[in-house]
C-alpha cells in the first residue's frame, strides 16, 4: 500500500513548535498517517503545536479523523510538565474534535493528564484496528514505561512512542513503569513485528530518526540480556 500511504514523522522543535524552547529539548516526534486516496489521516501523539500539525495537514489536503496515542505522558499528549503547559490532546478536541484512540488500561493516565473525558476516548485491546480510510494500523499493547502504553504497526513501519527508541527504551523509574513487563514487550509482544519493519520511536534520541527493527534488536544493548532476570539485574534494580 506504499503508494496509498501518507505517512509523516514531524519533529518537535523543528518541524513545528518552533520557537517552543521545551519542544526543542525534549524532541519529540508527532506522526501523521492516513489514506491519500481517501484524504483521511490520524495524529499520533499530538503535542506542542496542534495549530501547526493541523495546518500541515490542511496543507497536505488531509482531513483529520482521529488521534492514537502512545501513552499518556504530556510531552505525547499535552499537559503539565515541569512547570511547563504543553499543547495536547484537550487543545486538539477544541480544534478538531476526533476520537481519541488508546489502550483501556491508559485511560485514567489520559483523562488526569488531559481533561478529556470518558467520551472522547475510544479504549482498545492488544491486535485491535484502526482504519484511515482504507489503511489498517494495528494497536500493540507494550505495557512497561506505562500500564498502557502501545506501538503502531502500519504497512511495514512501526511507530513505537517511548516503548523503544533506536538506541536504548522507555524509562521505568516514572509511576506506573514496570521493568518486567517492558522486557516481555519488547522480547515477546514485538517479537511477531518482522526485522524489516522500519521503527519509528517517540524522540530523536539517535542520529537518524528511523531503522530497521533488525538493526536495532542487533546493535541496542536493551536486547543483549537473554532472560528477564538478566533484564532485571541491569534494569530493574535487582
């Protein structure tokens, strides 16, 4: 579906919120997907610039229809960080009031952090899909930075949030981490993702924005440990 595809990987900072010093530090990535045939496409993670990311996509001659979220931290969904307000999620509704997709166990997360209500949400489980148009996007529940974080996977991309980055993953340490269950996400919920999949993470914490999943379960140390006590000892304080 590679013709039919629209996919775009902004980045905070650069591509939009650019004169927001927070944007730029935290380097976050905002990603439109969607349909050109049918001129539909989804935000995941809105954050920082929602009048931007909707004029680029009013530019693009999209109609926006949804909202996947990663999880609910407020540099992916708006909020207070840091003595920082940051656009998101309840700026979005106020726009462009579309559904707001995200795993069910990350629906208290959203809710306190955004404003949002019960009704904007639409809550999922693990293989669930979302169609844009014509395009299916897959919703894998990868609890362990948070209960209910998950990854995207769409015609041979996956767009990962902070569950994995191309070198290293999401912190555990913040409230509703969990070290053990991001090790089974990262070595048994993706593991059906094929290597050629092309990852896509949450920030720009590596040079180059986007690699094969092959490459990364090669060279980041995050997959050197061969078991979950292994795991534990290097990343959960055990």
């Amino acid at each position: 579906m590679d013709d039919r595809v629209y996919f775009r990987q902004l980045l905070a900072g650069r591509d939009i919120a650019t004169e927001d010093p927070l944007a730029r530090q935290m380097v976050n990535f905002v990603y439109l997907i969607g349909d050109r045939e049918r001129g539909e496409a989804v935000v995941i993670d809105p954050a920082y610039d929602i009048a931007g990311i909707c004029d680029l996509l009013d530019a693009d001659g999209m109609t926006l229809t949804g909202a996947l979220v990663t999880h609910y931290h407020p540099d992916h969904v708006g909020g207070s960080m840091m003595g920082y307000s940051i656009q998101g999620v309840a700026e979005l509704l106020a726009q462009r009031p579309v559904p707001i997709h995200i795993q069910e166990p990350e629906t208290g997360g959203v809710v306190k952090m955004t404003g949002a209500s019960a009704s904007d949400l639409v809550t999922h489980e693990s293989g669930d899909t979302v169609m844009v148009g014509e395009v299916p996007i897959e919703l894998i529940h990868t609890p362990g930075h948070t209960p209910g974080s998950q990854c995207f996977h769409v015609d041979g991309r996956l767009v990962a949030g902070d569950t994995l980055f191309l070198e290293g993953c999401g912190r555990t340490d913040l409230p509703g981490g969990d070290a053990e269950e991001l090790y089974y996400s990262l070595t048994q919920r993706l593991a059906k993702v094929p290597d050629e999949t092309i990852l896509f993470p949450g920030h720009q914490y590596s040079p180059e924005p986007s690699a094969p999943l092959g490459e990364v379960r090669e060279d980041n140390f995050v997959f050197r440990p061969t078991s979950v006590d292994q795991w534990m000892m290097m990343f959960g304080g055990r």
